[in-house]
C-alpha cells in the first residue's frame, strides 16, 4: 500500500513534510527504493545545513505529535558517509524529534550518488516543498550551497531550441525552485549579511530593499551601523539611507559613527510627503483670513475644541 494512502488517518494539521516526498527524491528513490531502518547515531548532519530546526514553532509541534502517534510516516533521505554513517539529505527535523522520542532507529531511503549538487538540490526541493515558513536565511543559505555546488563540478545545462543556450548558474538554480534569476541573485547576497543584521531580516525588523544595500558594506561598517541604528537608538533604516551609506563605501569615503548618525536621522522622504498631502487639504478648509502658521494653528486648536465640548465624535473611529 502506498504512503499516500495513510493520508486519510493523519490529522489535518500534520505537516506535509511528514508523508510527502519530492519528485526529484521519487526519481532517485528507483535506484534505491528499499526502506532502511537505521540507528539514530550514525545519522550525520552537514556543519553548513541551511535548514534550522525551529522548535517553538507550531509546525514543529505538529509534526512532534505525528510521530509520536503514528511514527514517521515519510522516510528520511540519506547517502553514505563513510563506512558506517549516513549523511542526512532531507529529514534533519524528523531526525531531532526522533531523538526527543528516544527512538532507537529511523527509516531512511538510501539515494546511491555522490554528486553534491544533486543532493543539495534534494535537500533544498524538499524543504522549499514543505516547510509553511521558511526564513529569508535558510534561503540564503540554502541557494548558496547549492550554487557553489553546481559550480564546482563546472555543471552546465542547455535548453533545446533552434539556438541552444547555455543557462547560467543562477538560472539553473532559479528553474530549480520556481524563483527568477533575480530573486536567487537577491538571497545569495544576504549572505554577506552579519549574524545580527541577517537575524533582523528573519524576524522581519529589517526590510530586504535596505537590507540588501548594507550587505555590500564592510564587516565592521555593519557593526556599527547595527550598534548606531538598533541597539543605542531606535532607528528604522530605509532603503534610501542605507543606500547612501553603500555610496560612501563605493566611493571610498569614510564611515564613522557621526555619518551613520547623520545619515539614520534623516526624516523619511514618504512620511514628509504624506504629511504635506494632509496639510494642504487642510489648509484649503481653513477660511482665507487665517493666514501665517501662527494664525492656522490657533484656528485649528479652537476648532478642536469646539467640536469637543459640544460632545463631537469622530465617526471614522
């Protein structure tokens, strides 16, 4: 019987990570098809393996809960290393919650191949697949390793049309996953990102735009710019700030704590701009002999409290 036919008795809830495997697993698994039951310890996982393991989040638990009712339904996918280990391709959150559980073994598909770059698209194809959140990091992360593997084995593929083309690597890795060129380009450059500026835009406390603009700043410029905008002031960089602060580096000018001061303190263009649509549509409903600043606030402060003491409301709250 199939594993798609347990479908009908596993909670609604249950992540698909638990009973769906990829096309590219199921291509490889008819070298191999044959379930092992191996021992947890000899289960190996990369030092550079993208995808986390998140275990205060809800599809964690759900998956927790699946194992520890009806065991794990979708085998881990796994590649020798070694004379007696396995390298964990696809199942690295199975592989930990299994341990939680004290599960002695875990069954595995042993894919038969050591080619890197198959297998970190594997990897990546699984997780993109079926993980419900998947952190702008492990995207990083995972594309690059992926990229790098592609092209240390110098991998290129063509396309059939009149004029065969040779793809790019980016492009490649784009097809992969269903992203543009552009997107891959975009994550791979998160990279260059520092631990805590990377964190920022997990936790979504730094937009990609801006945070993209700082990734082709120095190490100890991010530093700063971390400390000066995060930890001793509350400033939200933009893409137009952090943009200027690129141009000083390209430019070879310097980058102290008094330009990033300067810089982050600058009100933002949008806000300035949204501001003077409101006061030009008040100044129109303002009589004409209320002219100056002085003149138009005063008028405004009375009306405000007119419209309070006589028991006002405004509708749009």
């Amino acid at each position: 019987m199939s594993k798609f036919g347990l479908a009908d008795k596993i909670k609604p809830k249950v992540s698909m990570d638990e009973f769906f495997s990829t096309q590219e697993m199921r291509d490889q698994n008819s070298i191999s098809n044959k379930v092992h039951q191996i021992e947890i310890t000899k289960l190996l996982i990369d030092v550079d393996y993208a995808w986390t393991v998140r275990e205060e989040s809800e599809e964690y638990a759900e998956i927790l809960e699946s194992i520890r009712e009806i065991g794990i339904i979708s085998p881990l996918t796994v590649v020798a290393a070694g004379e007696d280990g396995y390298r964990v391709v696809s199942g690295r959150r199975r592989k930990v919650i299994a341990e939680q559980l004290g599960l002695i073994t875990v069954p595995c598909i042993i894919i038969d191949t050591d080619d890197e770059y198959l297998i970190q698209k594997i990897r990546n194809d699984s997780n993109l697949k079926t993980r419900r959140e998947i952190l702008p990091s492990e995207k990083a992360k995972a594309y690059k390793l992926e990229l790098e593997a592609l092209k240390h084995q110098g991998k290129r593929i063509s396309t059939s049309s009149q004029v065969e083309t040779k793809l790019r690597t980016d492009e490649i890795i784009a097809q992969n996953h269903g992203d543009t060129r552009a997107q891959v380009d975009r994550y791979i450059r998160l990279n260059n990102l520092i631990p805590e500026l990377l964190d920022l835009v997990d936790e979504k406390s730094l937009k990609m735009r801006p945070a993209l603009e700082l990734s082709f700043l120095p190490d100890d410029t991010q530093r700063k710019v971390y400390k000066q905008a995060f930890i001793e002031n509350d400033y939200k960089p933009t893409y137009d700030m952090c943009h200027q602060l690129r141009e000083r580096e390209e430019k070879q000018q310097p980058i102290d704590d008094a330009h990033i001061g300067m810089i982050m303190e600058q009100p933002d263009e949008n806000k300035i701009h949204k501001n003077m649509k409101v006061t030009l549509r008040i100044r129109k409903m303002l009589p004409s002999g209320v002219r100056n600043t002085v003149q138009q606030e005063e008028y405004i402060i009375q009306a405000i409290k007119f419209f309070q003491e006589h028991g006002g409301e405004y509708e749009g709250l």
